[in-house]
C-alpha cells in the first residue's frame, strides 16, 4: 500500500481523521478513522455506468451492478454477503448511473474485516452462474416494470430520446427483460457471456475509488488492473436540432410543469468558481422581487427551482423547473417572458461579488458546522467526489465556492439565451393532441419548434420592475458560541406544564455545535373530526407555509429549516438548524398563526394543488396503496381520499374563515426544545407559545376540556384473526399487484418488542433471498417492522406481476412454515450473535442533533415516554434464550388459533381475473355488488395503555342491495352482531370485501 501524503481539507469541527492511500494496482483508497463511530462502512465507485453499455444490450451495466451480490468464488453460497451484514447490523446497495456504477454497505463496526473481505470479492471473483444470471434479469425487468408509471423515469428516459443518437446520453439505461434476454436471444447473443466481457473490460481497478469508514485491510489488492483509460463521452448530446423546440408530453399524474433547459458548462470544471450555483440562487430566490414570488403573485406557479440538472466532465444541463398552476399552464410563453425578463436583469446589473461573497459565507459556515451524517451515506459521498476532484477536496468537492470569477459566471450566464432553450412542458391537457409515442416507457408527446417571433421577443424582453436582486440575508448567523448545559441531563426533562401545554427540554451534551431543534405539536380538537374538517386543516398548514414562503426563504438560505404539517390531531410546527436566529423564526411562525386571515386568491391555488394531489393518490405505486389500505382499516377516524375527494370542491375561503375560529378557541400543544439552548430559554419561549395564543387578535386561544382530548387508537385484532382485504389497483396502466401481510403482536412491551425485532433480523435476508432472488416474486420484497402509535407488528411487502396477491400471499405462508426448520437450526453461537448484532444496533449512537431528537420526540409523541427504551431493551435481550424466539415464532406467526394477520391485496391489470376469484368466492361475475361486512371493531388507546374500548366505525353507509353473508364451514362462530355496514364501490372501495381468508365467512 503506498501512500502519498495529501493534505485534505477538513470541516473545522470535524474530529475524524482522513489518509489517502494508493494500493499497488492503483486503486485509490480513502481511509477515514472515528474512534467515536459504533458503525463501520465502505463504498467502492466504478467509473463506468449506463452510457458504456453495448448497443443492443442497454442495461447490462445495471444488470451487472445486481449480478456482483450473489456469489463469489471464494465465497459461492448466494447472497452470504448480504446475509452476513443483516446478522452483523448491517445493510448493502448500489446504484448504476450514466458514468458511475456504486456498490456501498454499512455493518456493525467489528465486523468490518470480514465485510470487507466479501465485498472485495465482487471485484475479483465474482462467479455469475447461469442459474443466478437468468433469475436476476426477471428482477431488473421487475424493477423496470415498477417504473413504467412514475413520471420522473418517463420524462427522464423522453429527454435522452429527443437528443443526439451519437451520444450516450441517448440510451435507455435501467433495462429490461426485452434488451438482456429476449432481443439478445433473437440474434444468437448470449447474456451471460457479454456480461462477462463487460465485467474484465471495464472493471479495472485503476477506475475504481474505494471510501472506507473504518479500520482499512489489505483486501483490495487483487482487484485487476487492466490500465484501463477511464471512458470518455465527448461532444453536447443536444445539437442544434435539438434546441429551440417544445415538447409536450403527457403525463401519467395531474399537474403541470415547465422545464426551460439549456446546455451549460460543466460545473464540476469549475467548482471553485461555482458559476451555475451563482445563477441557480439568483434565479431560484423565492423571496420578494425574485421570479418566483412574481410567478406566484400573478396566480401562475406553486413552485420553482433552478440550478445545473446533470453533472458529468463532458457536458451539463441548467434548468429552471416551475410546477404551474392551471392559470399558469394558459400563460406558458409569459412565464418563459418573464423569466428571460430576469436573466436580463441579471445581465444588466451585472455580476455582483457581494451575492457570491454571501454564498461562499454561508457555504462556509455550512461545511465546518455540518452534522455528521450516516457512515454509509458519507462514504458514498466521498467515493463519488474521488472520481472528479483533486485529493485536497474529497471532502469539500462542491461544497466550498473558493473564489469569485467574474468571467466564469458571465459566460454561463450567456448560455441561457432564447438560442440555446428547450422546454418541456408536461400536462394531462395534451392528452389527444400528442401525436408521437417514446418507445420504452410509452409516453405520448408532441414536438414542434418555437416559433421565430417568440424567440426574438424572448430575446429582447421589456423591462419588470417588479424583478429584482435578493436583500442582503439577516438571517445568516453570527453568533456561534455554545451553550453550557448540565452534562447530568441525560433524558428529556419537563419544564413547563399546564392545562394548554406541556414542554420537554433536553441540552446538547453531545454533539457540541451551535445548533438547536424545536418540535411544537399543536392538538386542535375540530382539526379532524369530520373529512371537511380535515381538508380545511391540510389547506390552512400548506396556507401558513405559503404565506410565510417569502420572508422565511432568507432562513432556509442561511441554514434554519422550518416544516409546518397537518397531524391527525392537528398540526405540528418544527424548526431546526443554528440556534442564533431560530426562536426570530418561530415567533413569526407563531405569528401567522395567531393573525391568520384567509387571502381567497391563494386559498384556490391551494385547493388547486391540494385536488391534484388527492387525484394523483391513484397512480402511487401499488405497495405504497396497500400500505394506504391498511392504515385506514386499522387507524379510528382516518378518512378515506374519496370522502376528501367529495368535500373539497363545496369549499371556499370562507368556510376557512368560519372554520379557524372552531380550530383556534381550544388548543392545547405539546413541545420538544433540544440543543444549544439553556432551560431558561426553553421556558421562557414555552411561556411566549402560551401567551401568543391566549392572547390573539382574532381568537382568545382555551385549553381543550378533558372530554375534547384526541387519542390515537388503531384496530385490535383478535387471537386468530385472519382477516383479506382485496382492492383493485387505482391505476389501470399499472400491471403491477402488491400484496401486505401484517401480522399484529401487541402493545409496546419490552420483551414482546425485542422478540419481535430478532425475528425480522433473523428472517428479513431469508425472506429476500427466498421470495425476491430464488423465486422471483419482484422487485420490491421487504420485511419490516410496524409501530402504529405503539402498537407492533410485523409486515411483509411484495410487489409482483410474476403473481397475483392471493399466490404470494400463499407463498408468504409457505416461507412461514419453512421458517421453523431455520430457527430449529440455528446454532447457539448463531443465535447468540443475531442477538449481539441487535444490541450492537440499539445501542449505535444518535449521528447528529436532529436524529437523537426525532428519536425523544417519537416517545413524547406516541406518550411511551420510555426514553431509557435502548438500555433497558437490551437488558431484557441479554436474558432472550432460543426458545423464547420459537415460542414467539409459534404465537405470533405460526399457530392459526393464535396469530392476528390482515392481508391487503391489490390486484393490478394483469390480475384482475384473480381478483373477480378473490371477492366472490370463486365465483366469477361481471356485475360488482355491495357487501355486508360483520365487523366488530376494538380500539386501543395508546396514551393510557391500561384500557380497551369498543368504538363504532365512523360515517358508513346501508346499502338496499348487499350480498348476503357466507354461511361458515367451520366450526368457529360469527360475530355476535353487525356492528357495522360498509358500501362496496367497485376498485375504489376500501372497507369493502374483508372476508376470511378461507373464503368461507366473513368477519
């Protein structure tokens, strides 16, 4: 290994050591020591990625990013890596993109040595067996499959169709089972071969950049090194041809957006000087006199953003991308006006130092305060920047603008010319107009050139004095001096409580940085209580964020985020980031909540947005709809989008107005102050909240009355619940079917929790490898914990178009029973190490502030309020024995009569037969009728955990034409009574054939 001594420039705050190391085959190592770190990690990045793939084989770059998890030479039992980092803590991933293939893991940190080694392998003696290479391109055509209907991959892929076809950039990079199996079978090709040659051609070690977290070992030396020269793309992939055109595209969700896209200088040429990230601060500004705060005063835009779109050596993209409203869809050609109005203002004012002074300023203080983040994400990071930057700046890369080029930025600035412009612009109002189709996503576009008369008015335009350049920024800190807190304060304390709040404070005696987070939830109790009231709510949260987008712009500019979100109870403000100037920011925060008044002209645009959102809900992916399902049939009062869907057409701005009052008159809020603030000051500002509120311009804020208090509550599922729910699929371009299987164990309890953590880390790597890479189910395959407001479960997640729901759902079953033969045979060392490796996981310690304070706020929150929850879980897990784990195994998941399992079905296009099968028993029909669903519904109260209550299903309807019950075959008895009747509507309906899974009665 030899070294050359580079100094790297560092974060002030940074105690971490940092050593360039070069391996005999040229291989360029980062060793990065923390003697603090509990997690170790590494990341190895290939200069090579889709634009090498060979024509007639786009994706073979993916599919070999996939292929190097299976199996090695020196290690030929499939997956034993990724096995071997979900029993030590640990995770691995990987991505493949146009000029860089990453590989990257993370595990518990004595374990790195012989991470390392498994992951070593994959760049010397991978095996590729054929069985693994025909299996994994069903799951690459699966992850392809999954993408068909996501806007973000048709667009992407509709861009690189319209461009050179001499460039790479041209190429369909993810893949399929068409490109890598079909075609190439067609014309005598043979995969597995090609993949081979891709492999020694392009996988050389001098290509490589590896990012070690850790204790470094001699692993990597083996790696070839064919003195490869790194691929080089050379040339614009627009030409002239491609410039001074529209494209209209349609897409799959509603909404409308503009993208002006120019071809640009590459940044990453000139990162000192950072002329791109100039313009994009300029043109990108949202507070007042930027385009966007224009753009939204008119009634055109929800939002903007600007900046370099691509980042490669041989060529960029700058984009300005805005998200219309439906007004602003019918002014497109005055919206492009406008924004050449300001790249003309930036013209004639000139390059200004003191704007790129205040950047390099707050680009500073960002670097050498930044919180550490994750090992794996660092090293990510870092392997990626070894590629493109000088040793002196891995670290810092793009971060630290050096000095101000007067020239670099002007000549950037140049390229945003009417000359150089393509827009495109994306709207379901195409939709018949578009008369071309792109050929591996489907998308239906048009094309067609700007007309000569707008461009030269684009070119010339008149001058806006309503655009101008940004204020000087008051919010950027200066006072950076630290707090000296109790070290004794080991937990959340509460400091101040009453009727209408209570408040918890905890010091930074850890991370030592002048930072702080605030976490105020507000419980309104009118805030949820109907769906009218509900969507009144969402549009008052997102009209707080809109009202105070311009002023608080500076803020978020100099380092304070601030979120302001609807909750099921009400809403919740947080702001987190330097504490200097945060409590200004929460003040006027509070503010706008207090002096609210509705501004009718903002209220629609916001209802605008809102529907679109709520209409789009269909084309979310169907894993993400089961989990939708079954969060609205366990959680009491969660309304259906259908019921927000019925209501938020009737509503004006003055119904907001009337409903604030009701919202406003009773509140009470609980509160979380962590950081680099004192308990003086954490009262005094819980004191402020208070008396903000109770002393109001428009509303004399009250604490709730005892009866008014909002508790969370989710449905209890009884011993031998075995419940399925079958939906159709929302979107009917979507093939894809989910399934969710959730089995729920109970109330937060510390044996019953580590139970049932071991058993996912036991059985997550069995799950994949068994469901995803041996039998091919899809693509996303997960096994994860659930935690509704304290109470657990387990769920898996599959999303398939190999099979139907109720075929996974079998073979869930079939793992399940093969499952007991795994647990039987571990090992007491094995066991004993999947225990370790969870302790090792509970007691990894908080990465910054704002993770050890998500982490107290979840207790406060949930009102567990077990803050000492990870010493005193893993006092319990030192005492769990094998057969405690087998006995929670047989209980939980196993034994029929004792087990609690809802299954949430979503059948996709492909399936919908099976679907017919699923709700009528077998029975095939043309015609859908409503059902009669028995349900007895129990709810647990997560605030006082010692009571169970029943509480009746809200707002359902009786229906005149209902399909009768099915009378049992077994011997088990129906329910008492029907408590509840629900309307079955088709594929949108919800609540409506949740029958046994047996098919032979219903709940």
């Amino acid at each position: 290994m030899g070294e050359v001594e580079v100094e790297i420039w560092k974060p002030r705050n940074d105690k971490r050591s940092y050593r360039r190391a070069v391996l005999s085959n040229q291989l360029q190592v980062l060793l990065i020591s923390d003697p603090d770190t509990d997690k170790a990690a590494a990341s190895m990045d290939v200069h090579v990625g889709s634009f090498s793939d060979p024509e007639g084989l786009e994706g073979l770059a993916h599919f070999l990013e996939h292929m190097l998890f299976y199996s090695s030479q020196k290690y030929p039992l499939e997956e034993s890596y990724s096995k071997y980092l979900v029993e030590h803590g640990g995770h691995a991933n990987a991505y493949t993109s146009s000029e860089q293939t990453n590989f990257h893991f993370d595990v518990n940190a004595d374990y790195l040595t012989e991470a390392l080694d498994r992951f070593s392998q994959f760049f010397i003696c991978p095996l590729f067996s054929p069985d693994a290479t025909s299996r994994e391109i069903k799951a690459v055509d699966s992850e392809n499959s999954k993408n068909l209907t996501v806007d973000r991959w048709r667009l992407d892929q509709l861009a690189r169709l319209l461009s050179s076809n001499n460039h790479p950039f041209h190429k369909f990079g993810t893949g399929n089972s068409q490109t890598l199996e079909i075609g190439p079978k067609s014309r005598g090709v043979d995969t597995r071969l090609e993949l081979l040659k891709f492999y020694e051609a392009h996988y050389s070690s001098n290509l490589m950049c590896l990012a070690i977290y850790g204790k470094a070992q001699e692993k990597f030396s083996d790696v070839g090194n064919t003195g490869r020269e790194p691929p080089s793309f050379l040339g614009e992939p627009c030409l002239r041809e491609h410039l001074q055109v529209i494209i209209k595209a349609v897409p799959v969700k509603e909404g409308h957006f503009l993208e002006l896209i120019w071809p640009s200088i590459p940044e990453i040429k000139l990162y000192e000087a950072a002329p791109s990230r100039y313009l994009g601060h300029l043109l990108g500004h949202e507070a007042d006199g930027s385009l966007f705060a224009l753009l939204k005063r008119l009634g055109w835009a929800n939002s903007l953003s600007a900046g370099e779109k691509e980042r490669s050596m041989g060529f960029s993209f700058f984009e300005i991308s805005i998200e219309l409203t439906d007004a602003g869809q019918e002014h497109m050609e005055d919206i492009v006006g406008l924004a050449f109005q300001y790249i003309d203002l930036l013209h004639k004012e000139g390059v200004q130092e003191w704007i790129f002074e205040e950047i390099r300023a707050v680009s500073d203080m960002k670097f050498h305060f930044q919180d550490k983040m994750t090992p794996v994400n660092y090293v990510m990071r870092l392997a990626n920047n070894m590629q493109y930057y000088p040793v002196k700046d891995w670290l810092a890369g793009p971060l630290l603008p050096r000095y101000f080029d007067q020239e670099a930025i002007k000549k950037t600035l140049e390229r945003l010319s009417p000359e150089n412009l393509r827009i495109m612009w994306t709207s379901k109002k195409f939709e018949g107009r578009a008369n071309l189709t792109e050929p591996w996503y489907g998308t239906a576009y048009s094309l067609e050139q700007i007309d000569a008369n707008m461009l030269k008015r684009w070119g010339n335009p008149a001058s806006e004095p309503r655009l101008q350049l940004p204020s000087q920024n008051a919010f950027i800190p200066t006072d950076f001096s630290l707090k000296h807190p109790n070290a004794e304060v080991q937990y959340p304390c509460l400091v101040k409580s009453s009727r209408m709040s209570r408040l918890w404070y905890k010091p930074d005696t850890v991370f030592k940085t002048p930072k702080a987070c605030i976490i105020v939830a507000f419980s309104c109790p009118e805030s949820n209580f109907s769906p009218e009231a509900a969507v009144l709510s969402s549009i008052f949260s997102k009209l707080l964020v809109d009202y105070l987008n311009e002023y608080a712009y500076y803020a978020e500019i100099a380092g304070l985020q601030y979120t302001i979100q609807q909750t099921l109870t009400g809403f919740q403000v947080s702001t987190g980031g330097y504490n200097h100037k945060q409590i200004t920011l929460l003040e006027k925060i509070l503010d706008k909540i207090v002096s609210f008044v509705v501004e009718e002209d903002r209220f629609l645009i916001i209802k605008e947005k809102i529907m679109k959102n709520y209409l789009n809900f269909k084309f979310q992916q169907p894993y993400q709809q089961v989990m939708y399902h079954c969060s609205l049939l366990l959680e009491h009062q969660r309304w259906h989008i259908n019921d927000y869907l019925e209501v938020l057409p009737y509503l004006g701005a003055e119904d907001l107005t009337k409903f604030l009052p009701r919202i406003l008159s009773r509140m009470s809020y609980e509160g979380f102050v962590s950081g680099n603030f004192t308990a003086q000051e954490a009262i005094v500002l819980a004191e402020k909240i208070e008396r903000t509120l109770s002393e109001g311009p428009i509303v004399k804020t009250r604490a709730p009355f005892p009866s008014q208090i909002v508790q969370e509550r989710i449905l209890k599922l009884a011993p031998g619940a075995n419940f399925f729910f079958p939906a159709a699929g929302l979107n009917p371009q979507d093939e894809n079917s989910a399934l969710q299987v959730y089995f729920q164990v109970g109330q937060d309890e510390a044996q019953m929790n580590v139970l049932l953590e071991l058993f996912i880390l036991t059985a997550k790597q069995e799950v994949f490898h068994q469901l995803r890479s041996v039998e091919q189910l899809g693509y996303v395959v997960v096994l994860m914990q659930r935690n509704d407001s304290g109470t657990r479960g387990a769920q898996f997640i599959i999303q398939s178009t190999v099979k139907d729901p109720q075929g996974i759902d079998q073979r869930v079953e079939v793992f399940l029973e093969s499952f007991e033969a795994i647990l039987q045979k571990l090992t007491d060392d094995e066991f004993k190490r999947n225990v370790n490796s969870l302790i090792d996981m509970k007691l990894e310690k908080h990465k910054n502030l704002w993770e050890e304070t998500s982490f107290y706020w979840k207790e406060i929150d949930i009102g567990t309020l077990k803050f000492d929850r990870q010493e005193a879980e893993v006092a319990v897990l030192k005492t769990v024995e094998k057969q405690h784990l087998l006995d929670f195994y047989n209980q939980q998941f196993k034994c029929a009569c004792s087990r609690r399992k809802l299954s949430i079905q979503v059948y996709g296009t492909a399936h919908i037969k099976e679907l017919e099968l699923a709700l009528y028993n077998g029975k095939s029909t043309d015609k859908v009728d409503p059902v009669v669903l028995n349900a007895r519904i129990e709810t647990l109260s997560v605030k006082d955990t010692d009571q169970s209550t029943i509480y009746p299903a809200l707002k359902q309807e009786l229906t005149d034409n209902v399909v009768p019950p099915i009378e049992s075959q077994e011997t088990k008895q129906l329910p008492e009574r029907i408590d509840n009747i629900f309307e079955f509507k088709g594929s949108q309906a919800l609540f409506g054939s949740l029958k046994k899974a047996h098919h032979t009665e219903l709940l």
